[in-house]
C-alpha cells in the first residue's frame, strides 16, 4: 500500500493568509533537469497578486502504513454524557503490538481518535505517547463536544501508531465503530472491553460518499503575449464558479473555501486559494487563478490539485477534492500517487490542451484524496 495518508488522517493548521497570495518568489517543480519559473496570480473581487513558482517532485507525508505488522489489541470504552452533551472515549490500553524497534522488541506507541467524516483537527483527539513498551497503559479520556443527533451520523476510528525519535508516525492497527447502530441504551456498551486491531480501512469505502461537486471552468492560453518574437510560456486559467451539496460536518454550520496547487509543486508559496463562503452548502466563489510558465510539455507531467474545506476556528476541515490532469500515474518520470485523475477529470483536462484560447466549463464530482503535505 502507499505511503500516501488519507486526508482524514491529516492535520490542515489554520494558515490561511487573505483572499489572495502576497507577493513572493518560488520556482515550479519539474523534472529536476528541466529547472524553469512558473509564475501565479489569483484574482477575487478585482483583486490580484503575483508571485512566481519550485521544489522537489517527492511529496512529503505525515504517516507510514505497511511496513510493520498488525497484531494486538485494544482496550477501550464509550459513552455519551447527555448533561455535558460529549461523547467520552476512555482508551484504557494495548498489548501484543508489533515492535518497531524490532531488535529490542519495544515501540513508542499513542492512540489516535477520529469522528468521521469529520476530518479535521476538530475530530481528532489523541493520547500521550508511552515509550519502549508493547503494552502500553493510558487511562486517559478523549472528549468530544457533539450534539447527539450529529453523533449517531458519525464512525469512531481509534488508530494506534508507533512515533519515533524524529516524530514519524507508523501504523500498528486500527478499530472502527458505526455510531449510528451503537445501542446507547445498553448498559454493557459502557463497560470496557478488548477490540483486535486491525489493517487500514481502505479510503475506497470514503469515495462512496456524497462530497458534492465543484463548478469551474478552465482555459489555456499557449501565448499571453502576441507577436513577441521571442517563444514565450503559456498560461493555466483556473476558474472556481461554485460548489453544490457540500457535506455538512458540523450541522448547518459551514464556511468552505477552495484551495489550489499544481503538482507536483507542494511548497506553501505555490498555493493559492479562494475567500471563505458561510452559512451555505452551495458556495458562490467565481474566484479566477492564473498559473504561468508552462511549456507545452509541462501540461502531459503536471496536475491541477482543488480541494474544498470547512474553516471553523483555527483548523480547516476537507471535505472533499479533484486533481484534473492525465492520470498517467507518472510525472517527470516519477511514478506518483497523486496523478490518479478519474476519467471526468482527464476529459475536461483533455479538453482545455486540445482547445486553446477557449475556456472549458465542467461539473465534477468532490472526491476523497490522497494529499501531500504543504512543504515549506
């Protein structure tokens, strides 16, 4: 399996600059022996702002699944406190976990807690981590503030995770309940009992979900400056018209925005992202993004990432995105995870090389990604 990481297994920090990106200097990431700058611009409300694009083609992940096995168990309790209206996690302990430190038969393990779909920081809560020890005892209280109608909509996902001494995580198993056919009534469901950990849930049972779909349309413009006698690169016009039937994460509250980067550049200067919308799962943006620098070979090796989140507080929560591009698996000659465009995604790409000058409207359905972390 990858070593990609779902996106609810991702903390999004609220770094949200304004509307549009400040002014600064980066270089688009290609193929390292084809170095060239790559220049963006965003546009809102008659706003603009110029920058220009670099980096590495490797993405940077924040968790490793598959290199170690998964063996153990968890002991656990939950119950929901109607006076304080929480659900409470009591994570009692482990034991039999697999070894990272295989030669000294000893882990540094934690225990992580996630509300889905509700993949943010909001959601997720964790234990403090116990060191050298495969049977780790915590007795601590992980508490969520939730009303209990939204409660009985959500999945509790307890993972367990080994964190070494440079604050890498690595996977030692999982368990997840189905909150919305849990008995609450019964008695026996408060006490603590044994769960065996199990393998990652693949993300493909995520996919099923409704996430809704984004309205844009994009253009490409091989030659900004006409008659310049000198070969000029060409332009990427994005344009976020609006999104429909978000997911509600957190009742009728929701402030979405979107936010782009072109793969495989994921250093933070790259991105670019739209106002917030409030109060609507059918957010109006028609917020224009303009990507410069791109050479006619540079359209078959990157990808247009869009991702839709939910700004509550000081985190920002995903909910959904696309990555339009061709969908070769590979960039640069690089096999990656992130060129895995579905086919309505490489048609409208498809559509915009093979029609320059011409701007190329779609509605895409909002899917659940793989995503890489923002680089510095």
């Amino acid at each position: 399996m990858s070593k990609s990481v779902p996106a609810f297994l991702q903390d999004e920090s609220d770094d949200r600059e304004t509307d549009t990106a400040s002014e600064s200097s980066y270089q688009f990431s290609r193929h390292k022996k084809s170095p060239s700058s790559l220049t963006n611009l965003s546009s809102s409300s008659g706003m603009t702002s110029l920058s220009s694009v670099s980096g590495s083609v490797m993405s940077v992940y924040s968790g490793d699944f598959g290199n170690l096995e998964v063996k153990g168990n968890i002991q656990f309790a939950i119950d929901y406190v109607d006076s304080l209206k929480e659900l409470h996690v009591f994570v009692a302990q482990c034991k039999d976990l697999a070894a990272a430190d295989v030669k000294k038969q000893r882990s540094d393990p934690y225990v992580k807690t996630y509300l889905l779909p509700d993949k943010g920081k909001m959601g997720k809560k964790k234990t403090l981590v116990v060191k050298k020890t495969l049977n780790p005892v915590y007795n601590e209280i992980l508490r969520y503030k939730i009303e209990k109608q939204i409660l009985k909509t959500q999945k509790l996902n307890l993972s367990v995770w080994h964190r070494d001494t440079f604050k890498r995580n690595s996977f030692l198993g999982e368990v997840e309940l189905d909150l919305e056919t849990w008995d609450w009534d019964n008695k026996q469901n408060k006490q603590l009992k044994w769960y065996p950990l199990k393998r990652k849930t693949a993300p493909i049972a995520l996919e099923a979900e409704n996430r809704g779909e984004m309205k844009l349309a994009l253009q490409y413009v091989p030659e900004p400056i006409p008659g310049k006698k000198l070969p000029t690169t060409g332009e990427v016009h994005i344009w976020v018209k609006e999104c429909l039937d978000l997911p509600q994460l957190r009742g009728s509250h929701l402030n979405s925005f979107v936010k782009c980067i072109i793969l495989p550049d994921t250093s933070r200067k790259s991105r670019q992202k739209t106002r917030a919308v409030g109060k609507t799962t059918n957010p109006v943006f028609n917020h224009t993004m303009v990507y410069d620098g791109f050479r006619p070979e540079d359209l078959t090796e990157a990808c247009v990432e869009l991702t839709v989140w939910d700004h509550y507080k000081l985190t920002n929560q995903f909910l959904g995105g696309l990555r339009i591009g061709f969908g070769t698996g590979k960039s640069y000659g690089t096999e990656v995870d992130w060129m895995d465009s579905t086919s309505e995604e490489v048609a409208l790409w498809e559509k915009m090389v093979n029609s320059p000058n011409t701007w190329i409207e779609a509605t895409l359905p909002l899917r659940m990604l793989l995503i890489a972390k923002i680089s510095k």
